[in-house]
C-alpha cells in the first residue's frame, strides 16, 4: 500500500549532502587553478551524515545505466543533460559553503548588447534550513536583502531558513493548490515521473507567472540587491525563476538551458539521501523514483517552447502574464547588465 506524500516535497526532493568529489572533479576540469573545500574541511554535522549515507545506502554499481534489477535509467550526467558552456565558470559560479551543495551566482553571462550580467546581485538556492553558522555569516557578509522562498506553507514552517537578522524574508508558494497525495499515481510505471514533471512545468509557467513577477519587482530598486531565492531543492522553480531573470536580460535560451543543467552535479547526492526516503514513504524501489533528483533539458525547453511560441519572449510573456510593465523591465535591465 503506498503512502500518501505531498507533491511539494516530490517536485523540489532535497539535497542534503555536498556534492564535493564531483564538483571538485568538474571544476578542475574546466578551472585546473581552483582550489575547492574537501570534505575533511566539512562541518562535522555534514561528515556525520555522508558517513551515514555510506553505510546504510551505499552506491549501487550498475553498467549502462540500468538499476540491479534491471530497469533502464535515464542518465542525468551526460553531455546532453550536464551542459557547460563558455561562461560556465564554476569557479566564480559555485557558492560553496560549508552545509549546502545547490547554490549558484546567476552572473557572468552575456545579455543584451553583449554586456554581462553582474557578480553578486543575484543567487538561485536550494533551501537554506540547514545552513552552518558559517554560512549564515557568509551571507551577512554579502549584505544579503531579500530571500525569496517558493515552497509551500507547511514546508517553509518546517523546515525554516536560516538567515542574518538583516536579510528580509518573503514566502511566495507557487503550488499551495497542489499539496495533495499521491495516491492514485503508479510511480512504478515507466514515464510517470517524467510527466509528473512536466505536470509542473506547465502549471508554473500557464498559471504561476505573477508569483514570479513578485520577485522582479524588487530587482528594479538598486537598494535592493543582492537577492536569493530558493525552493526546495533548487532546480524546477527555481530554474524557471532564472529562466524569466536571464531571459529578460538578453542570455541565449541555450546559455539559460546549460545553466539549468548545472543542478545535475548534485545529482549522485540527492538520489543517496532521497532516494532512500522517498522510497520508504511510497513503499517503491528508489530507482522507480530516479528522475525526481535531477533535471532533464526538455522540462525547461517545454516552457521556452510555450513563451516563445504563444509570447515571442520572455518580455512579451511577462507583459501579458503580470502587471510588470517595459518600465520595469528597463530598471532591472539597468541593475543587473554592467
């Protein structure tokens, strides 16, 4: 019998363990001067639970992609789903702290007129309920404003951000209407996940535009940088919040897109911790359940196919959708591109 779990929970499944072997291994690849924290220099609570995930969920060894029983996996870490770029730069791109894997400066990128988007005004995140400290003081330090958080109510009461006491704290849901079981869908089945997923993307996009439009309001204040803003595991609202920024910016929908994918470097991670959860709440093998902990491509390309098609643009998009108007957009755009 498959226990009812809230599908706020399943569409942003959180990362609790850092990514450092990959990450570390990926931006010596692409940076080889850059130096990156090692898991010895973790916070104690962080070893504590790799260890814990090591010993009673330890990686499966599968070839091709299959899972020890035999069912086909998609592969999250491929060239077509883990996409860098020119202006990857994980080095500047990556905030590493010491209890968090998921946070990214949305910087560096070229929009409109070939000028770049600015270092440090803006951060997407997974949520920050489990910050160090340390990593509190790393963003008093930046002077951190305003944190937007897209989970639902209940989630954001349970599980609360940690932030310095001068950072303003904004709550938006995006899918207060969709807290509900999921009795009824057989995640067993193949392709259930993917258009669950896909589920969201059309909702967040169709119906969900004027929650989003909240956050770019803030960014037309000089006064108000930096922000941030999080769901829960930092990659579908998340990646769709970064899409209209960027998008509004000038970045190329293909720059946008590898961006997106970069979430997929916490795949390993997320699937350890996750999957042995979600696995025991809906009584299914974790590997039923493999495409919740990563991003597929086609889930945001789903979105620009319906701004582009129906909308032309991002602008265009958000014209029609909010109550922003070209005013608005030209602020944002004189904030955010050097």
């Amino acid at each position: 019998m498959k226990k009812p779990i809230l599908i706020a929970l399943i569409a942003g499944a959180a990362a609790t363990v850092p990514a450092y072997f990959l990450i570390r291994k990926m931006m010596q690849k692409n940076h080889p001067s850059t130096k990156t924290e090692s898991p010895s220099e973790a916070s104690p609570k962080i070893n504590d639970l790799i260890n814990e995930v090591q010993n009673e969920a330890p990686v499966k060894t599968y070839s091709g992609l299959v899972s020890p029983s035999g069912l086909p996996l998609y592969n999250f870490k491929d060239e077509d789903n883990l996409i860098f770029c020119d202006e990857t730069q994980l080095g500047k791109r990556l905030i590493q702290l010491e209890n968090s894997i998921n946070i990214r400066d949305i910087g560096g990128y070229t929009g409109l007129e070939g000028r770049k988007v600015k270092w440090r005004k803006v951060i997407r995140s997974e949520e920050l309920a489990h910050l160090s400290d340390k990593d509190v003081a790393y963003f008093s330090d930046l002077k951190l404003k305003h944190v937007f958080d897209f989970r639902n109510e209940s989630k954001a009461q349970k599980t609360v951000d940690r932030l310095p006491e001068a950072t303003e704290y904004h709550l938006l849901p995006i899918f207060n209407s969709l807290d509900k079981d999921t009795d009824g869908i057989d995640f067993t089945q193949p392709g259930t996940v993917d258009h669950f997923m896909r589920g969201i993307y059309k909702v967040q996009t169709e119906e969900r535009a004027q929650c989003f439009a909240e956050v770019l309001k803030y960014l037309t204040e000089p006064s108000e940088y930096p922000i941030l803003y999080h769901c829960t595991n930092g990659k579908d609202r998340t990646g769709f919040m970064t899409y209209l920024i960027l998008g509004l910016l000038g970045v190329k929908d293909d720059t946008i897109l590898s961006d997106y994918t970069l979430t997929n470097l916490t795949f390993d991670e997320s699937f350890q911790l996750l999957g042995t959860i979600m696995s025991e709440e809906l009584s299914i093998d974790n590997y039923n359940l493999w495409e919740f902990y990563g991003v597929k491509p086609a889930w945001l390309k789903s979105s620009m196919n319906y701004v582009n098609t129906k909308f032309g643009n991002v602008e265009n998009y958000l014209l029609e959708e909010t109550d922003l108007r070209e005013k608005d957009f030209k602020k944002i755009r004189e904030n955010l591109l050097v």
